[in-house]
C-alpha cells in the first residue's frame, strides 16, 4: 500500500477494510516504511508492519 494512501485510511471517517497478508487489520500509525497496526480480533497485539502486506478492501459505513 501506498504511504499516502494508509494515511487517508487511517484519517478517514469511515471505516476502510484493511487487511495484512489476509488478517483484518485497523492502521494506527504510519510512518515512512511501516504502519502499526493491530488485528480487528485482538486489539492488545499491536505490531509494526511493512506497507507492502497492507491491501484496501473497500469502506463501510459506521
């Protein structure tokens, strides 16, 4: 994923599917190379991650 793009995610509104390798995932942080995020089932793990697992599958309205 883009650096860009994670940051509008992580700013947005609305509540935008993110997944890592295939594991739903909410963006807390970014930085220039990685995010930190942590999986939508276990919110106490979070980890640094490479932007290139990140993928964007669509919005939902809260």
């Amino acid at each position: 994923m883009d650096i860009n793009r994670a940051q509008e995610i992580m700013n947005a509104d609305v509540y935008v599917n993110v997944n890592y390798h295939g594991i739903p995932v909410f963006i807390q942080e970014v930085n220039q190379q990685a995010a930190k995020v942590f999986p939508l089932d276990s919110m106490e793990h979070v980890q640094e991650v490479d932007l290139d697992g990140l993928n964007e599958s669509g919005p939902i309205h809260l």
